[in-house]
C-alpha cells in the first residue's frame, strides 16, 4: 500500500517563543499541603513515578491552573512534553503551561522533538535544564496553514501509535518467552519422574559438593592489580559475567587454593533485592589469571563430570527451586540473607545417568532460542524511542514531500 505523504508547503521561520506563551507554575511551600482539594501537578506526576500526589485546597491564580488538554513542558530535571489527561489541578515550579498561537497538538511534538534534540546533546551529563530565554529563542519551523498543522499532527499520531503497536507486541513476546522460560524449567525439575519406568534421583546439595566456602571480605577495586574479586554483577543468569571486574587491594591475603576453579558453583548469598539472592552461575573452564570471589557470595565445588555441571546450574532456576530459595531468605534490616546450611540441605532432581547427557542438551537448546529471543527483543525496544524521535524530527523538518519513517513508498 502506498501511504500519502505529508505534504511541507508554506512553512516559516520563527522561535519557540513565538508561537506561544509559557507560564511557569507555582512555587508550592509544603506547609500548604493537602490531602484534598485540587492536585498539585509535579514533574513526577507527569512522568509516572508518583503515586502519592500532594493537593492544594486554596485558591490558585488562573494561570497556574490546569485542565484536560493542556501542553505543560518540564524544563528542570526532565525536558519533556506533556498533555494533561487528569482532572483540574494546579501546576508546581519547574513546569510550563503553554498558551498556544497555534494548533496544539501540532506545538506539542514540535517540543517533544525540540526537547528530545536537547537531551540527545546532553546524553551522560548528569541533570540538565533549559532557561526559559534559551527556550524560548529556539528557532523552529512551522507551517503557514492551522490546517497543515493539524494534518501533520494527525499523520504523527498515526505513525506513533504504529510505534506504539510494535512496543507492546514486543514486550508480549518478552512475557510469553519467559513464561515459556519458567514452563521449560519447571518441567525439567519434574519430568523424569513422569516418564514410565524412569525414576528420578534427588540429592542434596551437600552430597552434590565436595567443599564450599564464603569469599573474600577484602576490599576490591578497579584500579588495585591484584587477582580478580567476582562479586553480585558478575553473577550472571547461570555463567558468569566477566565484563566488570574488580581486583584484590591485598593478593597476599588470598589463599592460592581457594581461587575459583571449573565446577564451582557461585551462589548470591545476601542482597536487597529479592530477584538476585540465589542466583547462581557456574565456572565452566579454567580462569586465568586465577578469580577469587567476594564474602557476599558462596562457592560450591560440585562433584561429578561438567554434564553434571551443567544440569544442576540450568535446573537451578527453576521456579520450583526459586519458591524455595526465596522461603529460606532471611531478612534483616532491609537485606535478604542465606547461610550455607540451608542452601546445603536445597535437594536437587538428577537424571539417571544414561538420560542426562540428552537432557542437558535438549534443555540448553531450547533455553538458548529464548535467550536469543529476549536479546533481540531488549534491541529493538532499545531502538524505538530513537525512531519515535526520527519520526518527529522527519515530520516537523518543513522538507516537501518527505515520508515518515515507516510509510512504504
């Protein structure tokens, strides 16, 4: 299908300030708090990442006054465009509420996309702001017509909500990929004992290693020279993760024969987060120079041949084996903990041995297609509000005849 292209005629030079006036909202003391009256608009309340809004109950002035519909702009913190869709409220510092000269929501991308070049440009500084003199000399382009403006608003939306649509069709492949994930897992947990005729061996985890310890308490650093430390970053989901490194302040202190050696099974033994107490990620070859690992994990050195390895650090995430775990983390002052009794006496299933070279394999396969789905899944979000800023940039250039990204020729 061809798509009609936007057509770029009788446009004009002009400046942000031009085109609209931009009243900054109210400086709020928090002695005038409430817990009625009319909300008190925030950047985070723009953003989403307020769920306790603050509420004004006295009288505002009109100006800081806000309704359905408004084009506000944060300019301190999170240079952003924002139409309003609450209910009326009232407007906090740091926030524009913009009178229009021209169509509204035609000025809201054109902000969106002025905005976005702005934090483009600032991208690793730290927080960053605009005055409102800078903004308001920001020369744009505009079209002559209120009705070209309005029409190229339409076709923006049109191709955002197609962006829109990509989105959520991908993170619906994320979710059901690792529902997949926990399903595939949990029937290795159990599935042999399905099997007629087949019955599953469970051992402990005491009797599946030969030696465990805690790591090292010395402090590591990246610029020290002495052996690696691995610590929690470097526990990735079953095999390590070798990309951030610290080393050792004192390598005379460590102890050469309780460097990390392949077969040893790291385990995240205290944390703050609930997700990351009980990983666990394998050591499947040898590491040079020799790796040492921090006191906030354990290491098991597991018994057996690497199939064995390999089958005891993929089963190790199995949602079954994660209840568990997650039933033996103590908590203390806000940190999750496990001891390495309770982690010894965790009982494993174990293929017999003429099944588990077949098993691993199979698991690892299918494991592996998810992982490589996820992966190209977390790249193309990655990409989408890049092209949601090409899309404006493209559509607000004044250039005649170009197409939006996406539109097929």
């Amino acid at each position: 299908m061809v798509a009609a292209t936007v057509r770029r005629l009788g446009w004009r030079q002009t400046t942000l300030g031009e085109i609209g006036e931009y009243l900054n909202g109210r400086g709020f003391k928090k002695s005038e708090w409430s817990d009625r009256g009319r909300m008190i608009i925030r950047i985070q309340d723009l953003t989403g990442s307020n769920n306790d809004p603050n509420y004004f109950a006295g009288d505002c002035d009109e100006k800081h006054v806000v309704r359905e519909g408004d084009l506000l702009i944060s300019w301190a913190a999170t240079l952003d465009a924002f139409l309003w869709k609450g209910p009326e409220a009232v407007l906090n510092q740091h926030i524009f509420k913009v009178r229009s000269a021209i169509d509204r929501r035609f000025h809201f991308y054109l902000v969106k996309r002025v905005l976005g070049d702005i934090r483009q440009r600032a991208h690793g500084s730290g927080m960053v702001h605009i005055t409102k003199g800078e903004f308001e000399r920001t020369p744009v382009l505009v079209p002559e017509s209120v009705e070209q403006q309005a029409r190229i608003a339409d076709e923006i939306e049109q191709q955002l909500s197609r962006m829109d649509a990509a989105r959520a069709t991908l993170l619906h492949a994320r979710s059901r990929a690792r529902v997949l994930r926990s399903s595939l897992l949990d029937r290795a947990w159990d599935g042999i004992n399905r099997e007629p005729g087949v019955e599953q061996d469970w051992r402990t985890l005491s009797e599946l290693s030969s030696d465990s310890d805690y790591g090292t308490s010395q402090k590591a650093t990246y610029e020290a020279s002495g052996p690696p430390i691995l610590r929690i970053p470097n526990v990735g989901s079953r095999s390590l993760d070798l990309a951030d490194v610290k080393h050792a302040t004192r390598p005379e202190a460590l102890n050469p024969s309780r460097s990390l050696q392949p077969g040893d099974l790291l385990i995240v033994r205290t944390n703050g987060s609930r997700d990351l107490i009980g990983r666990a990620a394998l050591v499947e070859s040898n590491l040079a120079p020799a790796h040492y690992h921090a006191s906030y994990l354990i290491r098991f050195r597991l018994r057996g041949d690497p199939t064995l390895w390999r089958w005891i650090s993929l089963v190790w995430s199995a949602p079954k084996l994660r209840r568990r775990i997650e039933a033996l983390a103590a908590t203390s002052a806000g940190q999750y903990n496990l001891n390495m009794r309770s982690l010894l006496s965790l009982r494993l299933p174990i293929p017999p041995a003429g099944r588990l070279v077949e098993k691993v394999a199979e698991l690892e396969r299918r494991l592996t297609n998810l992982d490589e789905l996820d992966r190209e899944v977390s790249v193309n979000l990655l990409r989408l509000p890049g092209l949601g800023q090409t899309i404006l940039r493209q559509a607000l250039s004044g250039a005649t005849g170009e197409r939006l990204p996406g539109q097929v020729q």
